[in-house]
C-alpha cells in the first residue's frame, strides 16, 4: 500500500475543520503554564510565588484532564467543550484579578488550581477525531494522523513559549496569559462547532460504566509506564542539559543545544509519518526506546557542549515515533467509548513524570554533578526499553498490521 500522505489526509472531509482549530488552540495552551508564571513574577517579584502557582496549576491539570475527558467520552465534545471552555476563561479571569488585587499566596495557588483543572485537552480531542474517522477503512492511516498531530504539538510548544517570552521580555506578561486564554477559547470553541467529525458519545451511564473497566487492563497500564518513563526523561534531560552548559561555563549554549534538539525532533516526527512502517507498532516501540537508551548513555561520555549538541540530535529523533506510535496503540488497546481517557491519563503520566523528574535530577546532580542528571534519564530510557519488551507481549497490533480484529472482543 502506499505511504499515508498528509494532504490527503487533511483532505478527508472534516478533517481540516478539526485539526487547524485544536492546533490553534493547542498553541494557546502550550503557552498557559509558562504564562502563569511570567505574569506571577512579574507582579510579586519572586519566582518562589510563581513557581507555586505554577505547581498548583501543573498539579491541577494533571489531575483534571482526564475527568474532563471522561465527561468528553461521556457525553460528547460538541456538549462538554463549550461549558468547559466558559469555566477555563472564568478561572484565567479570576487569577489575573487576583494577581493585579496582590492577593495573598495561598488566593494565587488556588487561582492556579482553577486555571489547570479548567485546561481544554484539545490535543486528547483531535487525537480521537482522527480516531473515529479513519478507523473504519483506513486505519493503516493512522500512525501519519498522529504524526501530524505529534508535529502540531510540538510546533505550538515552540511557538506558544516563545510568544510568552517575548511579550513578558517586552513588559506585558499579562498579554501572554490573555493571549494564551484566548487561543485556546477560540481554538476550543471552533473545535466544537465541528460536529460532523464528533466521535460518538456513550450517554448510557450502564453501558460506559462498563466500557470505562476497560481502562483497567495490562496494556493500558504499560502504556503509562511507558510515558511516565517519558516525561523523566524529558524532566531530568532539561535540567541536566542546563547544568551541564553551566558547568563548562557556556550557558548561553543551553538554548541552541534545545533548539538542535527540538529541530531534529520536528523533522523525525515528519518524515516518520510520510511511510508505511512493516514493523509492527510493539515492535518500533522497542526500537525507538532501544535507540533512546544508547543515545541517553551517550550523554554520559560527552564532554562538550558541541558533543551534547551532537547527541542530542540522536536523541531528539527518537521521541517523534513514540510520540505517535503511543497514540495508536492507545487506540488499538482501549475501547473508542473511553478513547479520549486514555490519551488524558497519558498525557497525565507523562507530565507526573516531568514534574518529579525536575527534583531528582537536581538532587542528583547536586551530589554527583550533570551526568548524575544524565544517569537518570538513562534509567528513565532503561525502563522505557524493558516496557516496550514486556509490551510486545501485552500490547495488540493496531488495524492494518495484524488480524486480531476488535481489542474488546476478548
């Protein structure tokens, strides 16, 4: 067969209607977290208040996410979309009064819990709207739709905090977070206008209550594994490339050696949805990690910020596939009924993991310098490989690449 295109698949009705609107808004939720933040700091002068805020919007949204999917699965985008997108601008709206008004610590924290748990997870929507619209006749398109939406995601977080930064640099970090609000209301809100391409809702609370069980199984919970493992790296790589670039007194490096990475990144997640792949998808699961924990071992043996470059560009071509390789075995493994939850609690895991990644690699390299840091996303790459081999096992094939039919039927 030949290799999935993204201009037809854009081409497909529908399709343009949802993912141009969700990238939009995606982009304005790229740029919340770190919005918050600037505009906290710029208002009280210390990082220790926005940092807080910050943890209690990143807790929040972790935490939220996946309730608001569920009542998405429940009963519809078209129907919870709008109300929820109302209740994200209300909660924005409240924590820039609160800022402004020099409300306490506490009255900032809980501002930033409102902010997070009202996050609309647009990406977790267009990853099912793709979902539903290609898994009748077209799965085998399915890994080129997440890539797609894997290049999107990481587009918006190149642009989203770069837009922040600039606006905070030139004076006006409360325009990043109105900026930020609002791409994600309008992003949002045309989202939901699309109701052509809508997945199905399960309004019977019986039938989803057991659709819902479905969630509890081996393969979702490698899943999880898998992307926790995922956002340590992410977490401790951060933190451990910035040590390092401190450490051989170069730290104007950090920002091009990120920018290495986040380039070869985007240009692996493009050409790696524009073919058909004869490996199964459990199988490059195992390549791609493999191929992460030797280019995270690597790290180890750098000693330049020129030779952290030069891995990092190994390593940042081998996120892209699991990137998208991880939705379309959540769609494979879970009921479409309960779709959006899992790639919630995914998202979920993986920014758990980057959040309690961020202290275990300062305390590692407090105590053992940058390559503590790097040994830790090694371990994190370790057992992303040792996941991925138990998941070859656990984990069905999607559509298009064996016959084992409906991943429910058993």
């Amino acid at each position: 067969m030949p290799s999935a295109n993204y201009r037809s698949l854009l081409r497909t009705p529908g399709a343009a209607a949802f993912f141009l609107p969700a990238s939009l808004g995606r982009v304005g939720v790229a740029m919340t977290s770190l919005s918050i933040v600037w505009l906290v700091h710029g208002h009280t002068g210390t990082f220790a208040s926005a940092g807080l805020v910050g943890g209690g919007f990143a807790v929040a949204e972790a935490l939220g996410a996946p309730q608001l999917a569920r009542l998405v699965d429940r009963f519809g985008q078209t129907r919870v979309l709008p109300p929820a997108l109302l209740a994200h601008a209300l909660a924005v709206a409240v924590l820039v009064s609160l800022v402004v008004a020099d409300a306490s610590e506490a009255l900032l924290a809980l501002g930033g819990v409102l902010v997070g748990a009202s996050v609309p997870q647009l990406g977790a929507m267009s990853a099912a709207r793709w979902a539903a619209l290609l898994r009748t006749s077209r799965a085998a398109e399915l890994p080129a739709a997440f890539a797609l939406e894997s290049v999107s995601n990481a587009v918006g977080y190149l642009v989203g905090p770069t837009s922040v930064s600039t606006l905070a640099a030139a004076g006006h970090p409360l325009a990043g977070t109105v900026l930020a609000a609002s791409l994600s209301v309008v992003g949002g809100l045309v989202l939901a206008a699309q109701r052509g391409s809508a997945p199905t809702p399960a309004i019977d609370g019986a039938a989803h209550a057991r659709k819902d069980r479905s969630l509890l199984r081996s393969a979702v919970f490698v899943l999880m594994g898998l992307n926790l493992a995922l956002g340590v790296f992410f977490g401790a790589l951060q933190v451990s490339v910035t040590a390092f670039v401190v450490e051989h007194g170069a730290p104007g490096a950090a920002a091009p050696v990120f920018a290495v990475s986040n380039c070869s990144g985007l240009l692996a997640g493009w050409l790696y949805g524009l073919r058909r792949w004869r490996a199964t998808a459990p199988v490059q699961v195992s390549a791609a990690t493999g191929a992460l924990l030797l280019g995270t071992l690597l790290l180890l043996t750098v000693g330049s910020p020129f030779g952290l470059a030069l891995v990092v560009i190994l390593t940042g071509a081998t996120i892209p596939p699991l990137l998208v390789l991880f939705p379309v075995l959540t769609e494979a493994n879970v009921h479409q009924a309960v779709l959006t939850q899992a790639f919630s609690w995914l998202g979920s895991a993986g920014a758990a993991g980057s959040a309690g990644a961020a202290a275990v690699s300062g305390w590692a390299i407090d105590s053992l310098g940058p390559r503590g840091g790097f040994a830790v996303t090694a371990t994190a790459a370790a057992a992303m490989t040792l996941l991925s081999l138990v998941g070859l096992r656990l984990l069905r094939t999607p559509k298009g690449q064996s016959t084992h039919g409906d991943p429910m039927s058993d």
